[in-house]
C-alpha cells in the first residue's frame, strides 16, 4: 500500500477537480444559453434562492401562488446560495454553484483512493468518478438541492475509511437540511459507526436522523404545505406487507437496469464494502416509488449514489480488504482500472459531457436570438406567465408564472405572456395548450411581437 503525504495528494487532486468544475459549468451554461434549462426546475429553485436573498420565505410562484416550498421538499440548505445570488442575481449562479459542488466531491473521492490503492489508479478512479453517469446526468437536467449531499457525502465516508468518526458525523449532518429523505442515509451511517465500534456515537446518531425524518415528514413539511399534507406519500402506492417487498423492488425491467448501472462502474467491486449499504435508503425509495422516472438513469437521481459506490469500490480494492495474493490482487486491480477507463470514455462519448465536442453545442441559431430578444422586451419587476424552457431565463427580474395555467393556480393573472409555440407535451398536450394561447388572446391581451415560434402577449391596460 503506497503512503503518500497530505499535502501532495491534495496538490494532486484540486486541480482535477478545477478541470470537471469547468466542464460542467460550460455543459450547464450552454444549456441554458440554448433554451434547455426550465421553469421546473432550475426556474423554481432560482425563485427559492431568489427569496431567500431578499430576506422572504422560500416561495416559487412557478409551483402555485405564494406556495411555500419548504412544504414540498425538505432543503434549508439551499439559503447558503444567497450571498451568491447577492453578487450575481441569475440562474447561472446556481448552475455553477451546482458545478462547483460536484466538483469537489472528486476531491475526497481521489484523494482516498490514492491512499488506499495507489497514485495512480486512484487519479483514474478519480477521472472516472467525475464522468460517472450519476453526476453528467445532474449536471444535464437544470438545478437541484440533491447536489449538496454529493461532496458530504463524499467527505463523511472519506472519513469513515480513516476513522475519523467525529469529523464523518460532523461531515454527514447537514445532510438533514438537504433533502428529506437524507435522514435514513445518516441513520446508516450511525449504523455504520456502531458496526465498527463506535457503539455510543454511532446510536445518537441513528436516534437523532430518526427522529429529524420523523419530524420533518410529520410537521415541518406538513405544516408549510397548502393540503398539510406531504405531497409525495402517493409515489410509494398503496400500503404492501413485507412479504410483497421482493416483488415491489423487481417489478420492473427499469429497475433490473439501474441497480446494474449503478455498480457496474465499479465492476461490481463496491457490493463488497459495507460502505455500499449507505446507498440503500436511496435505492430502495427509487425502486418502491410508483413514479417511473425514479427508475431511470437519467435526471438527478443518481448524484448521491455515485460517491457511495466509487468509495466502496475504494474500500473494497484496497489490498487489505480482499486479503487476496499478489498476483490475484494486481489482476484484480487491472480489471477494475479497465472499467473505469471503459466508463470513462463511454462518459465522454455517449453522456452529456459528449455534447461539448459537438460544434452545434457552441453555435447559435436564429430562434434562440429571437427568443432573447422578445424576453428583452419584457420590463423589469412586471408578473410573466412564461412557457417551460422561458421561465428560468425570467426569473431573476421579474414574478414569473408558469403557462399553460397548472394547479392550484386556476388562471393567469399576469402582465406579460411569452409562450413558445413549438409545444412540449408537457404539462398539457401541445392542443391544449395551442387552444390556452388562443383563449388569452380573445380576452384583453395583445400581441407585442412575434417571430420564430414565440409569441409575446401584454395585458391591455
């Protein structure tokens, strides 16, 4: 096992994780600068920072009039974005925050494997976990509060595999401020801590994440939500015995697909780590959740899982773990560094990070100004019903709503519409939504221009 110092493992590892914070900010920025960003999410999430940079309750008026979204999803954590968003009031500011994050998720990741197996397969586990399919495809789908808990989660296992147990907990806690499931992750991690010993620390921790799931689900959600309700209860069905559990969690191809893409990266090496246990809260919401696009690899699903595997692939490649003889170890070895090197160029080819070889991914088009421009016309501070992928571009100067009118909201009351016509299915069909259009033109809305598909209405004085 090769020792190497602090400080040159870190020297190693910083600028790596410089390299992929670049990378996902420039997939993250011409996304957006290319219309693929939208109001649901990195809209609403810009109007929840938004609000907490004024001082206000985190409210998203894309969600529902003054719905307050801390009675949707558990995220507090979100308001240690608004001394960024003083500074630099746009959604880019939290796309890059959100590149940021990760990125340095790769640090404790590279820097364990450098120290448990050797320089350097740990900067390839490295390489490969920044391209990991969990992470481009976070980095794709706008803005989320998932983000957060890649580098705590990194940095607390980091620390559990050196037996920091303190520095681990005290690196897993904010974890409950991220998301509301979180919880039963540190509950894991509590269970993890009691299994090596740490009997009293590990057993708080498993009694106080408990006990926050508990209460966040029961009251804090509950009581900021409009129906005082949890709104997501219905994505795990209708109730089921245990002996139904087997069936609910393989029902499906989908999920076959994502349990395999989750630790094939690892050559399945990580199933070997009781460190991949902290990655079954997550697995098992997915796999029982009644909610299809919870099965998929795509979307943000994936981010925190991808530390957890990558560090029990780690746990289990150090020599000492597998108790294997020279020569088994070195193959072995050599296997694992050959997936990650397949991963990683499969990530740079047919992932999103692909896009930014792509020519067209730097090139502008004709619609993409004219939508700028009719947005331009749009006056500071006025209200908007804005289409999906228009929205997040509005968010920071002005109260945007969503069009075509969702509930609870039942019609617009908006100064300004601005719509693209080249209808996404989504959240109405493109007829529905053509006939919504129409509906607001025959009342007291004008049209103030159009061009390329986008049609910019402004209510009649």
């Amino acid at each position: 096992m090769l020792i190497t110092r602090p400080t040159s493992v870190t020297l190693r590892v910083w600028p790596l994780a410089f390299v992929f914070f670049t990378l996902y900010g420039l997939l993250s920025l011409t996304n957006h600068l290319h219309l693929r960003t939208t109001g649901f999410d990195l809209g609403i999430f810009e109007q929840i920072v938004r609000s907490y940079a004024e001082f206000r309750a985190p409210v998203s008026e894309l969600k529902g009039p003054g719905f307050v979204m801390l009675g949707d999803h558990f995220h507090p954590i979100l308001a240690t974005l608004a001394p960024l968003y003083w500074i630099f009031p746009s959604p880019i500011t939290l796309l890059f925050a959100q590149a940021g994050l990760l990125a340095v998720s790769v640090v404790p990741v590279t820097r364990i494997a450098i120290r448990l197996v050797d320089r350097r397969i740990g900067l390839l586990i490295g390489v490969a976990y920044g391209l990991s399919w969990g992470l481009q495809t976070t980095v794709d789908f706008d803005f989320h509060e998932v983000v957060f808990a890649v580098p705590l989660l990194a940095f607390a296992i980091e620390r559990l595999l050196r037996e920091q147990w303190t520095a681990a907990v005290c690196l897993a806690a904010p974890l409950i401020l991220v998301k509301e499931d979180l919880p039963l992750t540190v509950t894991v991690i509590g269970g993890y801590l009691f299994l090596k010993g740490q009997r009293r620390l590990g057993g708080w921790v498993m009694v106080a994440s408990v006990l926050s799931f508990l209460v966040i689900l029961k009251v804090l959600i509950p009581a900021m939500n409009p129906a005082g309700v949890y709104g997501f209860t219905g994505d795990l069905g209708t109730g089921f015995s245990l002996s139904e559990l087997p069936g609910r969690l393989f029902d499906n191809d989908k999920k076959l697909v994502l349990l395999v893409a989750v630790f094939a990266p690892t050559a399945l090496l990580a199933l070997l780590s009781p460190v991949s246990l902290i990655a079954v809260p997550t697995l098992l919401w997915r796999l029982l959740s009644t909610n299809p696009s919870h099965w998929e690899t795509g979307f943000h699903y994936g981010a925190v899982l991808m530390p957890i595997v990558f560090i029990a692939m780690v746990d289990a490649l150090a020599r000492g773990k597998l108790n294997l003889p020279a020569h088994a170890y070195r193959n072995t070895t050599r296997l694992v560094v050959a997936v990650c090197v397949v991963s990683s160029v499969l990530g740079l080819t047919t992932l999103p990070l692909g896009k930014l070889t792509d020519a067209k991914t730097w090139q502008t088009t004709s619609r993409i100004t004219a939508a700028h421009r009719l947005m331009d016309m749009i006056p500071d501070g006025v209200t908007v019903a804005a289409s999906n992928t228009l929205a997040p571009h509005l968010t920071n100067r002005t109260t945007v709503q969503f069009f075509p009118v969702i509930r609870p909201r039942i019609s617009t009351d908006a100064d300004w519409v601005i719509v693209d016509t080249n209808y996404a299915d989504w959240p109405k069909s493109s007829a529905a939504q053509s006939a919504d259009l129409e509906r607001l033109r025959q009342t007291d809305y004008r049209t103030v221009a159009e061009q390329d598909g986008f049609v910019l209405l402004r209510r009649a004085s």
